[in-house]
C-alpha cells in the first residue's frame, strides 16, 4: 500500500468527498482501513450487514466521526445502496472493508472526475494496476465477462468486475438502482442487484448511459483477515445474468427515446464554495 495522501495534494481544489464502506464482520481489517482514508475526506459511511463481532464498535474507536448506517436487506449491493442514500458530498467513493482496496488510491479517483470524468472506474489489469488476490479461475471469468461487456455495450473496460469505483452524486438517480424500501424476499433469496453484481449492474448502466468513464488503475490487496463472501462461480452466474438484462434494457430504453442525461453545467471551485488552496 501507498502513504496515505490527501484531496488537496491530488487536486489543488477539491470537491466535497463521501466515502462508502460496506461491512459484514470486519473488526479485524478496520484498523488497516479506516485510518488510511485521507483526512479530508468530508463523510465516511459504514453500512453495517449485522455483523456479530465488534465491527462497528471497533469502526467508531478508530474514527469517531464514521456514521453508521444499517443495511436493510442483505448483500453488498443492498448496503452499498444504503450508503449511497446516505451521502451527502459531490463524489461518491466505494471502498472496500476487507483491506484489498487501497484509501490511499481515493484521490486518483478524485482527480479523474475533476479532470472530466463522469465516473472513475478502477482496473486492476490496466497499467500500473494489479491484483495480489485473485484466483486464476477469477481471472478467466472476469476476462470472459469483460469480453462480453465490451461487444455488447461498445466499452473497452479492462476488468468489469471491481468494486473499487468513484462518480459525481449527480449521476446516482439515473443509475436507478435497486430500492433500499423493498422487502427481501421471504424465502430467503437476495433480490437482483443486492450481491455482487452491482457492481457490474452499476458499470454496465454508466455505460449505457454514455457516461464519459475514465479508468484508474488500482492494486487490489488480499484480503487481510477473514474469508470472502464471494462465490466464483454463483456470483459469477448472477453476473451473467445482469449483462443479459442490462442489455435487454438498453435496447428497450433505446426504442422509447428517452431524454439525455441531464449533467450540470461545468463550474469551477470557486463557484462550488471550495476554497482556493484548502483542504476539505
């Protein structure tokens, strides 16, 4: 990992920042975490999964002004969701709990939506990124799944299936993601878009929303402590699944017309109340 840096070193001036932390039973792998997050980022969200150990006790005592948020469903999708809601500054960063990602990264992130980017996605396989976790049956699947991607929505994404990604809160509602206000399902079965495919479900519609998508590279950690939620080979298949809907919905979408992505017009620091120079 990098020594941690801040918004102000990466940027100059710097926009508002809310850094979102999913978490199902982490205690051990907050201490490397949290205190890595640059110290001018404005809000840092912990979406709690109910964790039985002393994740968000531990979260608190390395950073007392961490909010918490419950998640009201279960999956990662769901909690990163619920943080998302939550957010209350211009970009939105999504960070992983577990150590393989990076806090020290957040101003590349940062830099590539100030630079004109609409949404930051980090690679691992683009250049200077790497991966020191994944498998090489992980490997083949997101090269396959990226392949797919990329013919089906016209992208050149290097490695679709990486949860380390930044955008302006301004595009949230028009990724229309799932509602935090449903219920579960009663036999027990997660709904779409709450696992891990949200992540590819958040790409794909950046994409088919001609978002103009900067890749950042990214080294991806292991796992510091604990042992993952992901399942190669059923999360894989909700994957799948996503790029078929997606597509299917672009092309649905694409027959009704619908209206252009309404971005704001560009202004500069001054205009959004950033002070020349200053830190966040």
């Amino acid at each position: 990992m990098t020594k941690p840096s801040t918004m102000h070193d990466a940027i100059g001036t710097s926009p508002t920042v809310s850094v979102v932390v999913p978490c199902l039973n982490e205690e051990r792998n907050l201490p490397y975490v949290l205190p890595r997050i640059p110290p001018d980022v404005n809000q840092v969200i912990l979406v709690d999964g109910g964790s039985s150990d002393g994740t968000v006790a531990r979260a608190r005592e390395l950073l007392p002004s961490i909010e918490v948020v419950h998640q009201t469903r279960r999956g990662k999708g769901n909690a990163l969701v619920c943080g998302f809601d939550a957010c209350t500054s211009d970009i939105i960063v999504m960070l992983d709990a577990d150590g393989s990602t990076d806090p020290a990264e957040i101003p590349r992130f940062v830099r590539a939506l100030t630079d004109g980017a609409e949404f930051a996605k980090g690679s691992r396989f683009a250049a200077g990124g790497r991966s020191e976790d994944i498998t090489r049956l992980r490997r083949l699947g997101n090269d396959g799944l990226s392949l797919a991607v990329n013919v089906l929505f016209g992208t050149k994404f290097s490695d679709l299936c990486y949860g380390y990604n930044a955008f302006w809160r301004w595009v949230l509602p028009h990724l229309g993601l799932p509602d935090t206000g449903l219920r579960a399902p009663a036999d027990g079965q997660m709904l779409w878009g709450d696992g891990f495919e949200i992540e590819t479900l958040i790409n794909v519609r950046a994409a088919s929303l001609e978002l103009n998508v900067a890749e950042v590279a990214s080294v991806e950690a292991a796992r510091l402590h604990g042992v993952s939620n992901l399942s190669a080979f059923r999360d894989g298949r909700r994957v799948s699944r996503t790029i078929i809907s997606e597509w299917r919905r672009k092309h649905a979408v694409a027959k009704s017309q619908p209206e252009p992505v309404g971005r704001p017009e560009p202004v500069d620091a001054a205009e959004l109340g950033f002070s020349a120079g200053g830190a966040l």
